[in-house]
C-alpha cells in the first residue's frame, strides 16, 4: 500500500467516464467498419526479399531507396551482419523485380539472396489464430475470475478487456497505421496489463466487502481506489516510459507493437479505475 493518503471522489463521475468509453467504444467499431484496417504483409500477403551487402546500409536509406516503388510502404529490417530483409504489401512479381533492379542499381554490392511470395491463405490464417487466441484468452479469463471471486467480478474485468482492444483497434483504424503480427504480441499484452491493474483493484475492493452494508457500494470502491491508487500510478509509469521510448526511437519496425501498447497502457489505465469500478458500482446499486 502506499505511503500517501489519497482521498479521490473517483466514483462521482463514473456515469461520465462510463459514457466516455462507450462513445470511444462506439466510435472505433464504427470505423472499423467503415474504414477498416492497414494490414501489413503478414495479413495480406506480398513479397520478402533477402539482400546482403559488402557494406550494408542502413535501413533508413534503404527506405528512400525503394519509396517511390513501394507504394504503400514496407517492413525493413536488419538481420545478421550483412543482411536486410524487406517486406512489402505489393505481391505481383513486376513489383518484386522493381524493387531488386532499384537496391542492385543502387548498391554495387547488394547480393540478392533469397525472396517469396507471402499468399494471402496464410494471412487469413493468422488472422483467424489470433482472434481464435484472444477469444480463449477472454474466456480461460472470465472462468478464473468467477471461481476466485465472483461472477460479477469476473464481467466487470472482461469487459475492460473488450474496451481496451476495441480502442486500441480504433486508434489503428484512425491513423491506418499498418499492423504487423507484432500487433498481435501487443494486443495480447495488452489484456494482460489491464487485467493486472483491474484485479489489483478487485482484489482490494473484495478485501473491504465486509462493510458494504455499513459504507455503500461507493464509499467502498472510492476507498479501494484510494488504497491502490499509490501501486497504479508507479505500474503505469514505469510501463509508459520504456513504451514511449519505443515510439519515438523504436522505428518502423516496431511502431505498430510500441503504438498499440501505448494507447493501451492509457486505455487499461483508464478502463480499470472508471470502467471495471463503476459498472460494478452501477451493478450493485441495481442490485440493491
């Protein structure tokens, strides 16, 4: 527990944050459907080149190189001590050849050592393992919460869970940021992290149960929140700083990874202190 007393009237505003994540909630399915998301080659399908250098390059000029060929971007990174794989969404083998003449007319030395054709069979494929995943996960999750606490513990939890991938999936749609399979890391991260900190909170708010007759449903979640308010900023922070690193210094590689578990990170945050907590206040209170 911390040190400091904190005494936050969270819960008088719960309505208000409730209707914030149900517009923010409404808003990204909407334009998930309208329009939609920039899968990356490993949802689509597309070519990977291989290429090695005398003196490789770095992945920046390689980049510019090839931009104006590649027109809706591509994943380039390096590997070993010479190579460089590229990954572009464009599968025709006119695009392929496209861009081996503009890195061999570029680079004397670029050797090229490997390259496939990436169908989109497998890209449907994964897109299907990780729904399948994080719909296992939601479940596997909701069965444990209800044996160790309650049923309504155990919804108050998943549903912060289902809100905070939704938006992160909005941000995505919003800014048609290309998604990657390392999307998929963060969003399963994701749930972990707003798991932890809504069960924290859970936790303790099932520890002050005995006086719920005597505080009210509200006094008693606003005195949780109090109590675990000292561990949920230092777990916050200590995430957000290394995740904002990534962001700006990660590079292309790693923006849908370090992006999406940014926004997640404030959306677990904000979903376990307002959403978790004030659907569990709302639901006792009708209870009663």
């Amino acid at each position: 527990m911390s040190m400091l007393n904190f005494n936050f009237d969270f819960m008088k505003h719960r309505k208000l944050a409730l209707t914030i994540s149900l517009v923010l909630v409404i808003a990204s399915v909407a334009l998930l459907l309208t329009r939609g998301l920039n899968l990356g080659i490993d949802f689509t399908g597309g070519n990977v080149i291989q290429v090695e250098f005398e003196n490789r390059p770095d992945v920046a000029n390689v980049r510019e190189v090839i931009s104006s060929i590649v027109a809706k971007g591509a994943m380039i990174q390096n590997f070993g001590e010479k190579g460089i794989i590229i990954r572009t969404n464009e599968d025709t083998e006119e695009s392929r050849e496209a861009v081996i003449k503009s890195l061999t007319s570029t680079y004397a030395d670029a050797k090229i050592t490997g390259f496939e054709k990436v169908g989109p069979v497998v890209g449907g494929e994964l897109r299907r393992q990780a729904i399948i995943g994080v719909s296992i996960a939601l479940v596997a999750i909701l069965i444990y919460i209800t044996l160790r606490f309650q049923f309504r513990f155990a919804i108050v939890s998943v549903v912060p869970l289902v809100h905070d991938v939704l938006i992160a999936l909005g941000f995505f749609s919003i800014t048609q940021m290309e998604i990657s399979s390392s999307f998929i890391a963060a969003i399963l991260t994701i749930v972990g992290y707003s798991l932890n900190n809504t069960i924290i909170i859970l936790d303790r708010v099932r520890e002050n149960w005995g006086s719920l007759s005597r505080k009210g449903i509200v006094n008693l979640v606003n005195e949780s929140l109090n109590q675990t308010l000292g561990r949920t900023i230092n777990t916050t922070l200590t995430t957000l700083f290394p995740v904002l690193a990534l962001c700006v210094w990660g590079g292309p590689v790693l923006a849908a990874f370090s992006y999406a578990m940014l926004v997640g990170i404030i959306a677990g945050t904000w979903s376990s202190m307002f959403v978790a907590t004030g659907l569990l206040c709302e639901w006792q209170g009708k209870k009663n």
